[in-house]
C-alpha cells in the first residue's frame, strides 16, 4: 500500500488552505486570510473522522497532522499579523508577525520533548484557539471603534503567543464526558458560529471573527467555571512535576 492514504490527503488539504491563507495576507487580503484559517481547521477535523470512517489511522498520519498543525495555527496567522502590521515598516510588522511563530515552535518542542499533557485537558493555549484568538483579534470590527486599536493589539497578541507555553488548563475534547452545562456551552458556540457566518456572507462584514474573538474569551475565562470538581484531581501536583522536570534538563553540562 502507498503512504499516503485519503486521511491523509485531508490533512494535506489543510496545510494547502494554510499556505493559501499566507499568500492571501501577502496579496494584502487580510479579512481572507483570517478566514481560511478558520476553513483550515474544518479540514483539521475532518482527517480525523477520514481515519475512523476508513479504519486507517497510523503513526505517520499523526505525524502529518502535528506538522499540519504546526504549520496551519503557528506559521500561517504570522504571515497574518505581519500584514496587519505592515504600513507600520517591515521591522515593526517583522516584530509582531515572528511572535505566533517563535511561541508556537517553542510549545511544538516543549510538548515533543517533555511530553505535556493532562486527562481531558490542554496545557497552555491550544494552538488552534492560538490561532483564532489570533485571526479574530487581527479581523474584528472593533478596529473600526478603537482609535489606534492596532496599538492595543500589540500587547494582546503577545499575550496570545505566550500563553502558549504556560500550563493553564484549557478545556480538551479527547477522552472526556461533556457534563450538562459544557454540552449548553458546546451547542450554543456552534449555533451562534454558523449566525454569524451568515451574517458574514450576507453583509461581507466580519461578523464570524467577531463571535469567533467573543468565543475564545468565553473559552478561555469562563469555562472552567463550569468543569465538573474531580475534573483537575492531580493538576497542581503534575505541573510541579512537569516544570521540575524541564528545570533539571535546562541546568548546564559541564563538558570534560
């Protein structure tokens, strides 16, 4: 059999969304660049449901996949704040578009390295959320009610970036049961998503990035209020581990 597969070729679809969406900020297209991201990540899923609908899932897919992600949610909204920063001078939209990139290497080699993760949970912000704080943050209306809101972004999108690498515990999908209140939340980000999306292709304003910027804060500052207690039973313990661990491997060999 060949090595690629049809999952694969969905996770290759959305590194070329991915690459489209660079280009787009290049051309100077920004709102679609910040929305192909989004497109991208429909295709980030669906590999998934690929692999379980034709029984293929392997090793080499999932290293596609984290590539695909790597470069999809870190390297691509780069390009993005880059743009947005441009008229500003190529050092200072340098500056700003190297900030989703640096992070996001940084936690692509933590997490390989250290192994970082927690049951049910992600540890610092999720490189997809990452990135849609980070197309809704440089897509938003509000730009157009905040005077010199691209300054105020400056130190939001930094924010975005290093949260990255903290180990604050964000909401995960994966091996979890979603309790009444979650699956309240889950129903009504969905719904309120697909609205603005036709709000969106209707008055060709950028309605789906504003919900999508209201959501990951909502996400971010108020759903762990509605996690059930046993939830993060060992949390605390396994991030002083964790941080321990990497402080023994950051002290220095002395070569003889």
């Amino acid at each position: 059999m060949g090595l690629i597969h049809l999952k694969d070729v969905v996770t290759i679809i959305n590194i070329a969304i991915g690459f489209a969406s660079a280009l787009m900020a290049m051309e100077g297209n920004i709102l679609a660049a910040c929305y192909l991201i989004i497109a991208a990540f429909v295709f980030d899923h669906l590999d998934g449901a690929v692999a379980r609908l034709t029984k293929m899932t392997n090793d080499f897919g999932k290293e596609l996949d984290v590539i695909a992600d790597h470069v999809t949610y870190s390297v691509c909204p780069g390009f993005i704040v880059y743009a947005f920063y441009r008229e500003y001078g190529v050092l200072a939209a340098f500056l700003m578009g190297i900030v989703p990139i640096v992070f996001g290497c940084i936690r692509h080699a933590r997490n390989q390295v250290y192994d970082i993760s927690f049951p049910r949970f992600w540890l610092g912000t999720p490189r997809p959320v990452s990135a849609f704080y980070t197309v809704a943050v440089v897509g938003t209306q509000l730009s157009d009610f905040i005077p010199h809101y691209k300054f105020f972004a400056i130190p939001v999108l930094i924010w975005i970036g290093y949260n990255n690498l903290s180990f604050r515990p964000f909401l995960a999908h994966h091996g979890r049961k979603f309790n009444k209140p979650l699956k309240f939340f889950m129903t009504w980000a969905v719904i309120l998503l697909f609205l603005s999306g036709v709000a969106t292709g209707i008055t060709s304003k950028p309605w789906l990035l504003d919900c999508l910027l209201f959501e990951m804060l909502v996400y971010t500052f108020l759903a762990p209020y509605i996690y059930d207690p046993w939830d993060l039973d060992g949390y605390e313990d396994y991030v002083v581990k964790k941080k321990a661990e990497i402080a023994r491997d950051m002290k220095p060999v002395h070569m003889r």
